[in-house]
DNA sequence: TTTTTCACTTCTGATTTAGAAGCTAATCAA
DNA sequence: TTGATTAGCTTCTAAATCAGAAGTGAAAAA
C-alpha cells in the first residue's frame, strides 16, 4: 500500500493521492508517459530499490493506473503500459513538470521543452479552463460541494469564513 | 525536509516532487486554496498531527510557496497564503481534484463541483493547451531535451527504443 | 551446459515518520 | 488578576518505510 496514513476525510484530491501522492509513483509514471516500458529500463533511471519498484509498479497495476502485460520476443520480460486512466494523469504530470522548470530550474538551463508533434512548436502547458476555452485563475473559480461531499469536511469549509 | 530519498537525477518533475510531492504537502495547499488559512483550521480539517502539520508548513515556507504573516487582530495567530509560485501549483491541484472525481469516486455521488464564479457554470477542469489553445493528448506532444538536461537522464530515454 | 538476464521476493539494519504529550506566550472570561 | 483557553510549536518514542544485499526461478544467450 502507498500509504496508510491518508486522512480519511472522502476527498477527491485524498483519493488521488493515495495512489499517485508518492514520489515514485510519479516518477514512475513520468517515465512510462516517456516511453519507458521495463522494469529494468525504470530501476536504471530512477535508481530506486527494486523492492520499492516493485511495490509501486504492483501498486500502480492494481489501481489500473497501469497494465502489465508481456513483451513480445522475451517471454521472461513484462511491460507496463498506460491505462486510460493513467493516460489521465497527463494533465497531473505535465503541470508538475512545468511548475518545477519554471520555479525549480537548473542552473544549466532548460532541462526540456515540450513541443507538439505535428507543428514542432513548444506547448503552452496544463492550464485550467472553462467550458469555452479560456484558461481561468484560482480567484475566477468557486467550489461547491455535491452530494457526494464529507458533512465534516464541509462543515469546516463553511465554517472558516472566507477572507 | 520532505524527502532525502529524492533520485538525484535533475529532473524537473523529481524537483517539483521534492517539495510537493508529498501527501499531506498537497493537502495543505488544497485547503489554503480554499480558504483555509491558519494552523488550527488546518489541523481540524486534516486530521494531521501538528508536529506535521508545523513541519509541512515550513518546509511549503522555506520553497516559497506559502508566505506567513501575522494575522490582524491576534499576535498569537499566523495567516498562510499562496505565493505567486504557490498559486501555479493551480492546475496539478485542479488536474488532480478532476481524476480522483472521475476515477475514484465516492458513492454517494459528486463531491465537488468546480465553477466559474461569473458564469456559475462547471468549468472544464485542467487541460494541456497549445499555443493556440487546443487541448492536447500524451501522443501530440514530445519531449525534448533542453541545455540543462541530466546527461545520463538523456542517455536513458534515447536508449530505450521508444515503441 | 554454463552463464547471464529478467523480474521479482525476502531479509535486515538504518532512516524517517507519525502521533501523543508537553510547552510557552497571548487572549479571554470572571 | 486569576484561571481557563487558544494558537502554534517542539520533543519524544514507537512504528513504518526504505535501500541494499542476497536469493529465486524461468528464459535466453554463449
């Protein structure tokens, strides 16, 4: 298990990250989105134990973040293959990696560049947006709760009052 | 500190992990993006012992993510709010909150909805944009190294034969 | 046939972490 | 002005976690 101490508040972003809030998990998951298949080619990379590897590729599987299926050629190899859920993670990733190249360079420069395929021209990145395609701010945002939502985690929301 | 056992490979998104890539690092700043903006607050709604709590909050202060200041009226009380480079931890929130919604949702139904304060309407959620604002996928972009990228990093993902 | 490779699993010592309790100073309530 | 309460820590200890080494079995290369 990734984690046991998940605060037990029914959370959206709680539940996320009892999968993915892991620093491996996403690294992990970052190499696979590059083209990283194996588990040797994933232990090379990130040098972490392959106990732990393990653990998370194992972790990562059985929340169907990933599929681990057979390589063809070698029947003792396996490859781990994005899900559409894990596909959905991109957005995640993507905004992670230009929040840690923008305020988290290196002092030899830019690390990567994302670029579209097709036109060969840098991307602009993860933004949020509304129905109609304008990209919005924290401040043009509002959350509200839906049925699903915890009575105490929404107690403490509307108790704090908003300053 | 968050983590010592951060790969030391110089990786933009292993950077951004070392300071956010922590559960309850992610959770704080969910909260302070909704308004919750002193320790107790925090502490009640999380759950969160305060020897972590206090620990998560420096280490946020120390990345400049939260700033700390007084809060007006009780010189016992600190208020935490986002940074510029806090509030562009926005969209991995958002991209986070959206996939826990659709991918680990409660029984009980919808827990949160996000919308747009002018319009009342949901919103989009966190996309990975063009330049010209279409929406993209995982295979439309590429990944291209920069002048700062790890040489064995380069090495790694040149090697494996992307399939 | 022997050796190497792949993808693990198990073990152990060392590190890291979480939660309980305690602490100090400011504030409230009488 | 005394006692209770609140805010934000810090310290301590027990528990969880991790890296690294060693080992496993099956497949592939030599």
């Amino acid at each position: 298990m990734t984690s046991k101490r998940l605060p037990d508040v029914d959370c959206a972003v709680a539940q996320a990250l009892g999968v993915v809030g892991d620093l491996w998990s996403l690294m992990v998951l970052r190499n696979v989105f590059n083209g990283m298949h194996t588990f040797a080619a994933l232990q090379d990379n990130l040098g972490v134990s392959s106990s732990v590897l393990s653990a998370r590729l194992k972790t990562l599987c059985a929340a169907k973040v990933l599929v681990r299926q057979a390589a063809t050629g070698d029947a003792r190899s396996f490859e781990y293959h994005l899900t559409e859920c894990g596909q959905d993670l991109y957005p995640v990733l993507i905004a992670l990696m230009q929040w840690g190249e923008k305020w988290l360079p290196s002092q030899r420069g830019k690390r990567l560049t994302l670029i579209e395929k097709r036109s060969g021209k840098a991307i602009l990145g993860a933004r949020v947006l509304a129905q109609d395609g304008r990209v919005l701010k924290p401040r043009d945002v509002k959350v509200l709760p839906g049925p699903g939502i915890d009575p105490a985690f929404h107690a403490l929301m509307t108790r704090t009052p908003a300053k």
